[in-house]
C-alpha cells in the first residue's frame, strides 16, 4: 500500500518546491534526496516531472511507494528505512518502467583538501577533480561532474539523459572557492552534456561548455562529451625512460609542424583521423629524419579557420580526428619510432563563442571585466585574469594534464608577447600600466613562471618553448635565474632577417649582407629554434618556393642554398609541412598538402635534401652540440658581401671533427674560393645542395679539398673550393687525413 503523503505542504516546503521547480534552487541536496528526521527515519523526496508513480527498491526487496505531493507537481515523498542505498522505479505516462539510482543519494565526492587547494590556485592536477570524471562513487559506477561558477545561484547538468532540463540535475554548491558538484549514476562514456548557469543576476547563462571536459561534438555542435580518460595502456616505456636525452640542449632537434587537417585528406576530403596519423603521419616524418612533430592546437576550438589557436575546449583534443584515447595511439606511435611530440598550446587569449569561458557565470570570471585588460583588438578574443588564482590553476594545471596524460614531450606556447606586455597591440589610453605604472603584465609573467616550474618538475625531459617576438630577456633562463623558464625561444628576428634577404634578387644582395649575419650576434642569448613555420605560408605570404628571386630553376637552388644555410646554422630546426618539399602553392587548412607536387624530381629533390639534411644534423655532433653554445660556432668569412659567400665553423666536442659550411648567393660559380680552414689535410663534402640528386647542376668537390697548412683568415690552413652558384657546401675534416 502507498504512504498516504498527500498533507498539505508547509510554507518553508512549498517554496523549496517551486524554487527547484521554476530551477532556481541554490540547494538542491537540502531538499531532494534522504532526509533524516527527528525519529531517525529518512524522508525520500524524489522530483521527476514527466512520471505518474515512484517507487523506492530498498534492499532486502522492499519496496516502498512515495506519493505525489499535493500542490507540487512532479514531486514525490514518503518515509524510507535507509537512505544509504537504494534505487528508483519510475513509471510514466506512457506506460514505460525506468529504474535509475537517484542522484541525490550520494555523499560529496570533492574534499576539502581539493577545495582549499582550488581557492589558493594550486591544485596539480585539477583535471581529477573538475569536469566530467568516470568514477564509481559509493559503489556505483557513474559520472561526476564538477565546476567552478563561483558568482552562480545554481548550476545544472543538463544533456540527453534529462531531455536537457535543468531543473532535473541541480548541482550541490560547496562551500569555498565556488564549485558546484553532482555525481550522476548510470551515465556513460559518449554522452554529451553541458551546464545551465543561473547567473549572479538570475538570469539563465547560454548553456555553456564544459571549461575542463575532455571531449567536445563534432561542429556545429558544441557540447561537450563525457569521455573515460584512464587505463591506457602505453607501450612508450623505452622512449620515456631516454627523452631527457632526446630533448636536451645539446640533442639534434628538427621539428616538423603539423596541421592535422590538411597535412592529408581522406575518402572525400575529411581529415586524417588520428590513428591514421599513427601510420601514416609518423612513418613520413620518421623517413624524413626529423626528431620531433609538433602539432598545431588540437585542443577544441569551433572554427576550423582559426586553425585552432581560438580554443574552446582546453582539456579536449579535438573530435575532428578521433577521441582522445586515440589521440594517445598517435603519441604512443611517434615515441616508439623514436619521434617526440610537441603540441601548440594557447594560453594568451580565448574566443567569446556563447558556449565558451565568457561569463561565464554571468560575470567575467575566466577574462577581465574592463576591456582594456581582458578583449584582443587583434583577435576578437577574451584575455585570461591571469592574476586570479583559480584562473592561473586552470591554466598551470592544463599545461601538466597534456604532459601527463597524453604523454607529450613539450608544449609551444602561443603569442607570448601578447601576454607579456599590457599595451600589445593598443594605442595610448587602451591599455591599463601595472601596478608600477608599466607595461608588464606581471601576473601573465608570473603564470608562465609557475607553469614552466611546475612542468619540468613534475616532468622530466619535457621541453616549452616560446613563441615570442620582442627583445624580453631571459625568455629561456631558468626560474631560479630571474629567466620566464622556457627550454628554447622561436628566433623570430633570424626568421624575418634571413628570408628578407633571400627574397631580393642576388644582385642587391651585396648591400643587404648583413641580414644573414646579424643573427649571430644574439644567437646565444636564449636557446633558439630557428623556425620556418605555419605563419610564413599564409595570408598572401606565399610559399617558400614562391619567395624565391629568378626563374624556376633559380628558385628552387635559391631554397635549397637556404635550407643548408638554416640546417647549418647554431639553433633548432623547425619547418611546417609542406615546405620540405617546396610546395609552390600557399598553404590552405580546408584542403591538403600538394603531394601531387611530388611528381616533378626538382620537389622531390627538395625532399631528398631536407632528409639528407635532417641525416647529416644528427649524424654530426658538431652540427646539433654547440646549438646553443656561442663556442661551438666561429665566423671564417662574415664581409665578403661582394660575393654574397659566407663561410663558418661549428664544433662539437672535443673529438668531434670540426664542420665548416660555404654558402654562395649568388647565381655565379666560384671554381676555386680561397678558404680559411681550421685544420689542414682532407675535407670532405658532407653536402651539396647544387647535388644532381636534389635537382642541381651536380656541380661538387667530389674528390674532397686538401687543406695546406697556410695560415689564412685567421685559420691554421687554407684551401680552394669549388662553389657552384646559389649553393650551400658542408665540408667536414676526415680525421684519418
């Protein structure tokens, strides 16, 4: 028989009631769910508006039915022997029986450690705690959804599994730094969801995105998923365990930059899938010689024209090529070919799609509420406060869940400058000076500090590195050292520098000499790579092939007489897909590479050489050791600006035999160059970038150089060699000589 509950409601109940019922209840844990009473009963009030009856299945087999109560549609209540542990038969209208776990059942699953850690800005892994974490909770298995809506009156789960009504999952708000919690039983992996928002003004927030959720719907659609992000099972060990090696100063690191979209299209043009990546991706880039893949943003974003440097989803790689666990097959494949991989990361800004962080209580919680402070000009796109704690936790500790759960080996961080000067890009009265009345954006410098300390402790052998355009020192000293803490810094000046010159046709070249040789005098300063990247192929940039002075077969020697000069100077290589094989098209991210191109030998022996070139870089120590070390580079020749020829030494370890290049831009053949050597006997040619195999004329020392013993430009020995016009020569001293 069911429990006669059909009193009438006192008042307190009664507003209790409609509050849920109109989904503006702050405190849904206070009424729904097992209540104790003074008689050491639990009063079960259950709502669930589309059902006729509710039945409670205690254990032992009792089952008890609550009544609706009267003048508050949709509810049920009624006395249960325990409240710790049963479930919920509902029947509805049409007939149809559900049995669920009711929500509002169970205990609290954030503690207060992970609370105050919140508040202070300083939990590790935030990730486990926030978002949408598969768990078993008080035996059940389920999901447990949290997140931060400090200003908010309430905060709702909604998705498929409530027909997306937000007065059905009200979340418990604890108390502290703002978070609101629910542990929903029953929910799977795959099911999409997203937040209601209650703002501080109690009007409803756009149903918002999860900021910590690890997966997203495929666009236009744009909620997020639950995806059960544990058991992977690695097969990495062996790289694990040697990649502090792999990354180190002293390593040979050639970068291939990737944009998953269009590197190569599949069945009708959709994207390459991550596991496809594994096989095919990896395998190129290995064949290629290069180190490292660094991916451009795969976290989450709605525009695919933003290439994803407008994310939405920081802690979801993207479903365009698969969920993250197949994100992971793609890393685990690169590291036992022996390959890192570094991922694009981007901090500094946020778009204002309506489903994303902005107010995203209601308030400018994630940005700043002043736009002098918190909106790109540039972009269109929100600045985080990196000045609040839990702000700069949600970033420091996103920096860490990349490394850590997906295994990557560095991150790129993105527009850095942007983040550290207050008045990027803004005129006089549009920007807000620090608290000392400058441009310095503390709290940017500081997050940046944080999150590079927190990953190299926590991770070793990882390297960060900064994309960043200005003179701002110490950008790769340590912390300790007063430095921001990356591993290496885009050298941006040598990029603009040296491909300025290249584009002036070689007769001019002589009054721009110095463009080649400024770089030195700062290539030590931080620990550079040396970057030909996404942002020198598009927005009417053309492609590198297309930068190129003269006729067709110029271009093509002038790039490769470039690509030795780049391979032989001190720094770390990086080059984006498609310039190792001289693309002549501008890079388009709707479409794929040009592998067409491949057909033609003179692309194709751009590609042998940019594999050669990758070859003899990590092959030879003098090459890669000194990258970063001002002794492992010497000047021969930096004046011959008449002649455009540039001659220099790079040196390894003590036993390491020396390397010097020649590099001749001009269209004119040098039969016999005088030529200061270090050591006198026989050198050999590493490499000719004028080599038949590469599309050149074939034109060599292919007999080597004997080096005499003659003091000449301030070298122990000279000799002559042969430069073919717009070439670049290696010649290394053969010991046994």
């Amino acid at each position: 028989m069911p429990i006669d509950n059909t009193r009438d409601v006192r008042h307190a109940e009664a507003d209790a009631y409609k509050e849920i019922a109109e989904g503006t209840c702050a405190d849904p844990f206070a009424i729904l769910g097992p209540q104790k009473t003074i008689n050491d009963t639990c009063r079960l009030t259950v709502f669930q508006p589309d059902a006729t009856e509710i039945t409670v299945l205690e254990r032992k087999g009792r089952e008890t039915q609550l009544a609706p109560v009267k003048d508050a549609n949709g509810f049920f209540s009624g006395t249960i022997s325990d409240g710790a542990d049963y479930r919920l038969r509902a029947v509805f209208r049409n007939g149809q029986h559900w049995e669920f776990d009711d929500p509002y059942r169970f205990d609290p699953v954030i503690g207060e450690l992970d609370q105050h850690l919140i508040g202070e800005g300083t939990h590790g892994r935030l990730w486990e705690v926030l978002g949408a974490n598969c768990i078993t909770h008080q035996d059940v298995n389920g999901v447990h959804f949290a997140v931060w809506a400090p200003n908010a009156q309430r905060v709702s789960v909604v998705g498929g599994f409530n027909n997306w009504d937000g007065r059905r999952h009200p979340m418990r708000r604890l108390a502290g730094p703002g978070i609101w919690e629910i542990f929903l039983p029953g929910i799977e992996e795959g099911e999409a969801y997203k937040f209601e928002i209650l703002g501080a003004d109690g009007r409803l927030q756009p149903l918002k995105a999860d900021p910590v959720g690890f997966g997203s719907e495929h666009a236009p659609k744009n909620a997020s998923v639950v995806r059960d992000i544990r058991g992977y099972g690695w097969r990495d060990d062996a790289w694990m365990a040697e990649r502090q090696q792999k990354n180190a100063r002293t390593a040979p690191i050639s970068i291939y930059e990737v944009h998953l979209g269009s590197w190569r299209r599949k069945n009708g043009g959709r994207p390459i899938s991550y596991r496809e990546a594994a096989e095919e991706l990896v395998s190129y880039v290995a064949d290629m010689g290069f180190t490292h893949i660094e991916l451009m943003p795969v976290s989450e974003y709605p525009f695919d024209g933003s290439w994803g440097y407008q994310p939405v989803g920081l802690y979801a790689p993207t479903v365009r090529h698969g969920p993250p666990h197949e994100f992971r097959d793609l890393i685990d494949a690169a590291h036992r070919k022996g390959l890192g991989v570094i991922l694009d990361w981007v901090p500094g800004h946020f778009p204002t799609d309506p489903h994303g962080l902005g107010k995203f209580d209601g308030t400018a919680l994630y940005e700043h509420a002043d736009p002098r402070e918190g909106f790109h000009q540039d972009w269109n796109t929100l600045i985080y406060n990196y000045g609040r704690p839990e702000v700069k936790n949600f970033l420091v500790a996103n920096a860490r869940y990349w490394l850590e759960e997906y295994h990557l080996d560095g991150l790129r961080v993105d527009a850095v400058a942007s983040m550290l000067y207050r008045d990027y890009s803004r005129k006089d009265g549009e920007w807000i000076p620090n608290k000392d009345g400058g441009r310095e954006n503390y709290e940017a410098i500081a997050m940046l500090r944080e999150m590079n300390s927190a990953t190299y402790s926590d991770n070793p052998g990882i390297m960060t590195v900064a994309e960043e355009s200005t003179a701002y020192p110490g950008v790769s000293r340590p912390v300790s050292d007063g430095g921001l803490g990356f591993g290496y810094k885009w050298n941006m000046g040598w990029m603009n520098d040296t491909l300025e010159y290249m584009k002036k046709h070689p007769i001019h070249r002589r009054h721009h000499h110095h463009q080649m040789t400024f770089g030195i005098t700062y290539a030590f300063s931080e620990n550079f790579v040396l970057p030909i990247s996404h942002d020198e192929v598009v927005h009417g940039k053309g492609a590198m092939l297309g930068k190129m002075p003269g006729d067709d077969d110029a271009r093509f020697a002038n790039l490769r007489a470039y690509y030795g000069f780049m391979w032989s100077q001190p720094g770390k290589k990086l080059l984006f897909m498609g310039q190792d094989f001289a693309q002549a098209s501008e890079w388009n991210h709707a479409g794929e590479l040009d592998w067409a191109a491949l057909k033609d030998a003179r692309h194709l022996g751009v590609q042998s050489l940019v594999r050669d070139l990758n070859k003899l870089y990590r092959e030879t120590p003098a090459l890669h050791v000194g990258d970063s070390d001002p002794n492992g580079f010497q000047w021969i020749e930096a004046d011959d600006a008449d002649r455009s020829v540039y001659t220099w030494i790079r040196r390894g370890g003590p036993d390491d035999p020396n390397v010097v290049t020649v590099c001749n831009f001009t269209p004119v053949e040098r039969s016999a160059y005088r030529l200061g050597l270090p050591v006198a006997g026989r050198w050999r040619e590493a490499l000719n970038t004028d080599a038949k195999a590469y599309g050149g004329g074939g034109r060599s020392n292919a007999k080597g150089v004997l080096a005499r013993a003659e003091p000449y430009q301030g070298q122990a020995a000279q000799a002559e060699v042969y430069l073919p016009p717009l070439s670049t020569v290696v010649l290394i001293h053969d010991s046994k000589s």
